[in-house]
C-alpha cells in the first residue's frame, strides 16, 4: 500500500488496526474495491513472513533463482543500502521486509 499514504510510517499495520487502514483505502483511493480485509485485496496481501516464506520454499523442495527484498527503495539509494544490511540479519528480517520478488525453480 505504499502509493496509499503520502507519509511513509513504518510498520503501519502494528501502529493501525488492518479495518483502520483498509477504510482509510476504501475512502480515499479505492472506493469500488470491496475488499474486507487483506486477503481479500486484488493482487494480494499474504501476511506473510519473510522467514515464512523462505520455510514454504525450502518446504515445498524448490530452489531460489533469484531473490530481491524491499526494491521499492531502489528509488531512495541510502535507504535500500539501510535495508540490504539490516536484511543480513535473521532476526531482523521479518520486521524490514516490505515485497519481495522470487524466481523459483523446482529442485532436481
């Protein structure tokens, strides 16, 4: 939702309840959506963890081609240097990682 709020807040959705910012969405930018939660939007918002999905993928017995985290900030460089250490660290990574783009294989 980053084209959705002039003000980029990190971690809108610990600081919003998600009803909060599905009607600030749905009034503001996209009233036929009739989307109810997240989920429900077109395109998808999965919920998803970044560690959840790096587990789904090594689960499932695919292999990572490619992998590129948080590349919305490739148009503000000090902020996706900021991002591409802080993704170095595990611990960290579920709280950084805003999209990330995959190219899997299926393992031989």
């Amino acid at each position: 939702m980053w084209d959705f709020f002039r003000l980029q807040i990190p971690w809108r959705g610990v600081l919003f309840s998600e009803q909060a910012l599905l009607r600030v969405r749905r009034e503001c930018f996209r009233s036929t959506d009739p989307a109810k939660g997240y989920r429900e939007i077109a395109g998808g918002l999965n919920l998803m963890r970044y560690s959840e999905f790096l587990k789904h993928v090594r689960d499932t017995g695919w292999e990572i081609d490619y992998l590129a985290v948080n590349t919305f900030l490739k148009r503000l460089p000090p902020l996706q240097f900021l991002s591409d250490i802080v993704m170095r660290f595990p611990v960290l990574r579920d709280y950084f990682a805003h999209n990330v783009y995959a190219v899997l294989r299926r393992a031989t």
